[in-house]
C-alpha cells in the first residue's frame, strides 16, 4: 500500500492541472492582499470626525430645547431623554482616541453600541449605521442589529483582553482577522471549489495507464482510501498558496494575536423577533482550529462524492456537477427566516458557508437555532459515512472496477 500511496501522490503532485490550481490561488492570494485589502472600509470604522459630529449635533439639539418650556413634548422630549447618555459615551470615546487609551476606547465603544442599538431597533426615526442600507437592502434593520450587537461583543473582549491593540486591530485588517472576515464570506466555497477541480480526474486518470496499475496488488477499495488520502492531502495543500498572501498581510497591517476575540451569536431558545439570541466570544484560535475541523470534513464528504460518481458514471462533468450541486445547492432555495418553519440544519448542503456557521450568523439569518458547529460536523459526519459505506459496496462488483 505504502508504494501505491507514493505513485499517487507522485502523480498528483506532478499533476498539470494541480499546478495550475496552485499557481492561480498563489496569484488570487497575492492580488488580494496587495489589491483588495487595502481598499477595504468596514461598515463600522474608527473616525474621529464622525464620532464629533454627531456629538456636535446632540450638543446644539440639547442647548437649543433644554430651556424651551415645551422641551418634553414629541421627539424634543425624547431626544432629551436619550441624548445625554448617547453623549456621555461619545465624548468618553473622543477623549481616549485623543489620549491613545485603547482600552478605555473599547470599553466606552462596546457601551455606544449596545445604547444605540436599543434605541436603534425597531424605531423607524433612528438608523444604524449606513452601510447596512447599501445596494436596496430589505433587511438593514436586521442586519444592523446583528452588526450593533456584534461590535458591542468585540470591542467588550478588546478591553478585557491581555494584547495589543491599534485601530487596525478595531477595523479588523490584521492578517488573522482578514482571514477570519475572508472564512465568513467566499473563502470556504472557494476551497471546496478547488477540492473538486483536484479530486475530478483521481479516478478517471486510471485509464492512461492501466498496465502500470495492475501491478500493484491490492483491491480497489484499499486504492480509493488512498487516493482519497492523496486528494485530502492536496485539498489541505491550498493553505499553502493563500498563506503568501495572509503574510503580505500581515506585514503591512500586523498578524493580529490568537486570543483576539471573535464574537459568536448563540440562541438557547427558538429565536423571533421578540427572542433575539446574544453574542459569546470566543478566541481567534479556537475560532480558526473550528473552521479547519469543519472545512476538512467537507473536504471529505466532496472527495467521497467525486469517488463514488467516478465509479458509477465515469465522467468528469458529472464528478463536476455532482460537486457543484452540493456547494451551490443551497442558494436555490435560501430564503432569510425560513429555518422558523423548516428544518433546515439536517442537510449537509447548507453547511457549505462555514466561517457563517461557527461564527452563528447562518444560525441569525435562518432564525435557526441548530444551524450550528456541532449539529454541521454530525451531518456532515454522517452523510460522509454513508458514502463511505456506498464506496466499500460498489467497489465489490466487477461492473464498477476501476481499471
């Protein structure tokens, strides 16, 4: 066996289309830091000048109604009510920003926005944050509640924390947060993308050379374990490209910490309108170690089913297809809150945005309360199995031989 895995991985390795793979990722990955990271403006940024002028603002509101006698009638009174405090808070943040005290900053910043976002949600004279409004978006509210509430826990877990901060740590711009920003939007499809454009000809390359092949003595079951191993191995091997990337990153803008916290939206209860769920941090490191947990059992499940549609069809536009449908499956039917009616953390596909699985925000946006780490790694655990299962079976008949 030990033979056979060194011919498989020789011929992976040596594999022009893998090269190519990496070669386009190693490309993708420097473009992206040296292009598109730098461009990046976070909804929710440090500035100063905002910050003063809309304390400016509720000052001249506060000065020009606190002597009027009808102060507390309609929106004057209310806006009496409230501004003070929003006020207090503000300024605390512009002295800290003003003397460098991170800390104080973070404390007073996760206080703003737990305050705004009670007076934000659900009152249709306030808005969040305006970048929650862009391209027509029919759930700001929404989204800013999520976005309020998340920053409140981030910025709680800076002033708590034991590391060093700076406003790109606030922005989130570090190597380990660009990643953690890149996991909870395209990155996990795009790996798996990759996983299938590796795995695709595994099987089906068989046939140029099948003297060769025949000379090791052992079944096709022994040798589908191995070129899985072998694709799984390659699958993981994408790190290594992207990583040039992170570490140009990481130079200019800092590499971040391992304990920075990384807010997690958790429900323990049905969530709906009125039952919201709440933020818990955890570390970047236990964050990122459940990303790769949950990326390689995808990574498998894939393999899996490239192998057994490799068996039965022979095709490497039915192994692409079969892939395809798994990865992009679930926007055919995506609709925001529907996990209040439906059942939907018991299909694997829906566990193909996985950074937005550990992080709870797929847990959010389907008004879910199972759509999480645990319950993705049984499913997808299991529906792995069975394939497994299917490919022992298969591999029994002579119909299915691989060469």
């Amino acid at each position: 066996m030990w033979a056979y895995f060194k011919f498989e991985l020789s011929q992976f390795i040596t594999n022009k289309k893998n090269i190519a793979i990496y070669a386009i990722l190693l490309f993708l990955a420097c473009f992206y830091a040296m292009k598109i990271a730098p461009s990046y403006e976070p909804i929710e940024k440090v500035d100063a000048k905002e910050i003063e002028a809309r304390y400016l603002s509720r000052e001249a509101f506060l000065s020009t109604f606190y002597n009027d006698p009808n102060r507390f009638v309609g929106m004057a009174g209310f806006g009496l009510a409230i501004y003070p405090e929003w006020n207090n808070l503000d300024k605390a943040r512009l002295d800290a920003l003003k003397d460098h005290d991170f800390v104080k900053y973070s404390e007073a910043t996760s206080e703003w926005y737990v305050y705004a976002n009670n007076i934000t949600y659900g009152n249709e004279r306030f808005f969040y944050s305006p970048g929650y409004y862009s391209h027509g978006n029919l759930y700001a509210s929404e989204d800013g509640y999520y976005g309020y509430l998340y920053t409140a826990s981030r910025y709680k877990g800076y002033a708590e924390g034991d590391y060093k901060l700076s406003l790109n740590v606030f922005e989130e711009r570090t190597a380990l947060q660009t990643l953690q920003r890149l996991l909870h939007s395209d990155l996990p499809m795009i790996l798996m993308i990759c996983c299938i454009f590796l795995t695709v000809d595994v099987v089906l390359k068989d046939r140029l050379n099948p003297t060769i092949l025949r000379g090791f003595p052992i079944s096709d079951w022994k040798k589908l374990i191995i070129k899985g191993i072998v694709s799984l191995i390659g699958s993981i091997g994408v790190i290594l490209p992207l990583s040039v990337g992170l570490i140009i990153i990481g130079i200019r803008y800092g590499f971040g910490d391992f304990q920075l916290p990384v807010p997690i939206y958790t429900t323990l209860s049905k969530p709906s309108y009125f039952n919201k769920g709440e933020f818990v941090n955890t570390a970047m490191g236990n964050y990122l170690v459940d990303n790769v947990i949950f990326i390689v059992f995808c990574f498998m499940y894939l393999i899996l089913l490239v192998l057994l549609v490799s068996m039965i069809i022979k095709n490497e536009f039915a192994n692409l297809l079969a892939g395809a449908i798994f990865i992009f499956n679930e926007s055919f039917f995506f609709q925001r809150g529907i996990g209040f009616f439906y059942e939907v953390e018991n299909y694997p596909t829906n566990y193909v945005q996985v950074g937005q699985i550990v992080s709870g925000y797929r847990n959010y946006i389907y008004n879910s309360n199972a759509l999480n780490f645990n319950h993705g790694l049984m499913i997808v655990g299991m529906s792995t199995s069975v394939l497994l299962v299917f490919i022992f079976i298969i591999s029994k008949y002579k119909r299915y031989k691989l060469i």
